[in-house]
C-alpha cells in the first residue's frame, strides 16, 4: 500500500477557495455584460495599473515592441514557433474530410470546418509566458481560423514587449493589452469596442479558469486550464536533484500550482525532499514554489510499477514526467494526462517552451476526459448526407418509417413517408407505417 511522506492541501480548503473565485467571477462577468467598456477598464485599472482609451495596439505599438528585443530574442521566438509551426501541421494533416457510398445511392461525409474567429488568452501577471502565445495563435492559424484576436495583460506597467512579438509573430490579427477576468469577458461578450469571439483559448490562474468554465456555451472553450500541475514519476534510475528540479520547475507558476513525487523508492523520495529544501534556498522564484511546495506538494512511496500506474492514472496530472527503468511501458498504459515527457533527457520545460508539442493541457483531472490543445480543438467536424436515387430514399425511408413509430413520432415518420410514396410508390397512409415491398 502506497504511503504519503508529503500530503498536499485538504479537499476542503480547495473547496472553500473554489467556491470564492465562483462568486468573484459570475459577480464580474455580470458587470462586463452590463457595462461593457466601461466595466473593463475600471478592472483593468484596478488590477493592472493600467488604463486608456482602447485597449488594442496599433501597428505603431507593436513595431515598438519589436525593436526591444534583440535579434536573438528574435531568432529565439522564431525556432520555438517554427516547432509549434510544425507539429500543428502535421496534426492537421492527420485531419481528412471523407465522403463514402456506405448503401446503393447513399452517399455520408464530413467536412472539418474551423471555427470563424478564437480568442487567445496570453497569461502574463507574474512572468510574460510568450509562449502561450505560440501555442494558440500558430495552431489556430493552421486550422485556418481567419479572425485571431489575442488578450495579455499588461507587464510592469506597460504592454509586455515578448508577448506583444510572439502574438505579432504567431499571426495575430488583433492584439489587446487586457489581462485577467475582464480579458476573457470582454472576448466572450463583447463590448463596444471588442467582438466578441466563438471559442476562448489558453491558460491562466484560477479566475481566468473559472471565467472561461462560466461563459463554457456561451462561446466554445478547448479545456479547463487552471493553475499548472506535475507529477514525477521516478524510480531508483535517478536521483533527487534532477526530481526535485523538476518538481519546482512547474511549482514557481504560482502559490497555488500542486507538484508531487510518486516513486517506488523512500530513498529516492527523502532525497528530493532534501533537495527541494536545498533548491528552494538558491531558487530566484522561490516566493511562489516554496508557497507551492509547501501547501500542494505531495511525496507518495508506491509498493511497486503497478501501484504506481493506478496511482498516476487517479491524479490525471496536466503534465507527467516519467524518469524510470520502464518508461515505455508507462507510455503504452497511461490513459489519464495531459502531456508526458519520457525519460530524464525531456522535461516539462521542453514543453512548455520550445520543443513543438502544445503546452495548453487539462487540469483538476480533466485529463480524464479530454487531451490538451491541439489543432482539432479549432475545427468543427461537421457531417452531410445525400440521397442520390428513388430506389435508396425509399429503402431507408421504409427503416425510418418504422423506427419513428416505434418511438411515436409521428411528424418524424410523416418525413419517411413521403419519400416512399413519392419515391417507392408504396400506399403509405398520412402517419402510417411503412413497410416492405412484399417482393423484399
């Protein structure tokens, strides 16, 4: 049986906070909808520091941007969206409308359709995350989104120069310096001055999250991205520095980001705790893991794989990294994560930044039930039919008939009908029932 040397936060307290973020952000989004522009820029003055009369850039703004970074900055951006880039392409490649004769005459299909216009949230409160910009604007670009509006919040008092070039570079088509809950609502609502857009994109703390759960129907959303989590999964094949490197790596996201070991090793399990103190000592983040640490963190001792798979497979952690003598095998029987990085010479860092796979995945065990970004989050699969002979009308038309009655819905057989009066030439009475030739 699996033993806990860390235990991370009560439910109950989770719950409780929950429960104060809801009441925050269903009170804010019903002023945004309300006032509109007006609502916007007194929370943006309240929560960033930062008012004026139109929250999007002009060109101007952003060629300004532009000239403070240098050409390795730059070049820098440009390898990471050039991975992203790639990836997307061939996701959507992998992504075919069919069309197919499935009886005589019968002709189905679907067509991948991208939606019309996405907005993409770009955190930035505590650290310019760039590349959110990369991984949502560049994958809804090859989906072949026309209209791409992306929100950032404002960095030490001003746009922040990287965000403002990775939207720029990625192909946004409108860039606004708007952070927090005021971003997501006045993308998903609109207001005078933004239109509102058909899906909401991107991660973010825990009201951006909440904020985007709340306007979910609304517009369309690609998941539940709230504060980043990890779980290490180790074994005996590598040692507490490089475990707890990683752990606090995604830990300094924020006071609230849960990280956890779960090893079958109690050495390998009390090294990195050590580590952890060591690390968090010399850590320039440190403020915000050592908050993390502290109240989310989790070190679990497993009897054995198995244990640990069950175990990992519960959590459904957004992202998994697996340093183990058996790392394959946990890529063939995990079925709940967002991402994993297999091996010691991948991280989660990889991911999130450069490498090309996309780093918006699900969180609170949403992983469960859905994967992270990608360019199908983008397209609607959308489906056709066509009827191309009597003959086919009449065969499925006499199916139909009879299967409506069954359920007595009598205008929906009435549709049947028809056509196999019409093309069957069968003496169906009005709401009757059709049924076969005799010669069938």
């Amino acid at each position: 049986m699996a033993k806990w040397l860390k235990e991370g936060a009560e439910a109950s307290g989770v719950a409780e906070i929950d429960r104060n973020v809801r009441d925050v952000v269903e009170k804010t989004l019903a002023d945004i909808e309300k006032r509109g522009d007006d609502a916007v820029r007194e929370l943006s003055r309240k929560f960033d520091k930062w008012d004026r009369e139109d929250f999007r850039l002009t060109q101007d703004e952003i060629d300004q941007c532009l000239d403070q970074l240098t050409a390795r900055d730059i070049r820098d951006i440009e390898f990471a969206q050039q991975q992203v880039r790639n990836f997307a392409q061939v996701q959507r490649s992998a992504l075919q409308d069919v069309e197919v004769e499935t009886l005589p005459g019968v002709i189905l299909g679907h067509k991948n359709i991208p939606v019309q216009s996405a907005g993409c949230y770009v955190p930035g409160g505590k650290y310019p995350m760039l590349a959110s910009a990369h991984m949502s604007v560049i994958t809804a670009k090859v989906a072949g989104v026309p209209r791409v509006a992306t929100c950032a919040p404002p960095f030490n008092g001003a746009p922040a120069s990287a965000i403002v070039a990775a939207q720029h570079m990625a192909g946004a088509d409108e860039i606004y310096a708007l952070g927090g809950i005021q971003a997501i609502g006045a993308m998903a609502l609109g207001t005078q001055s933004i239109q509102p857009v058909d899906l909401l994109i991107g991660p973010g703390n825990a009201f951006v999250a909440e904020a985007k759960r709340q306007l979910f129907g609304r517009v369309g959303i690609d998941l539940f991205a709230g504060p980043t989590e990890t779980l290490v999964i180790a074994d005996e094949t590598v040692d507490g520095e490089l475990c707890a490197t990683d752990l606090l790596g995604q830990a300094e996201h924020g006071p609230d980001s849960p990280a956890i070991l779960l090893t079958t090793s109690e050495k390998l399990a009390k090294e990195t705790m050590a580590e952890v103190q060591r690390l968090l000592d010399i850590l320039p983040t440190a403020e915000h893991a050592r908050k993390a640490w502290e109240t989310y963190g989790q070190v679990i001792v497993a009897d054995d794989h198995d244990d640990m798979l069950k175990l990992a497979n519960d959590i459904a952690s957004e992202h998994v990294q697996v340093m183990t003598d058996r790392d394959d095998w946990y890529l063939e029987n995990m079925v709940n994560y967002g991402a994993l990085f297999l091996g010691p010479r991948t991280n989660v860092a990889y991911g999130d930044k450069a490498i090309g796979t996309n780093h918006t995945l699900p969180t609170k065990k949403a992983a469960r039930y859905t994967g992270g970004l990608w360019v199908g989050k983008f397209l609607k699969t959308c489906t056709y039919q066509k009827v191309l002979t009597d003959e086919a009308s009449a065969h499925v038309g006499r199916y139909c008939s009879r299967l409506c009655a069954l359920e007595g819905f009598a205008g929906h057989g009435e549709q049947a009908n028809v056509r196999v009066r019409r093309y069957g030439g069968d003496n169906v009475p009005y709401a009757g029932i059709a049924e076969e030739p005799t010669d069938n």
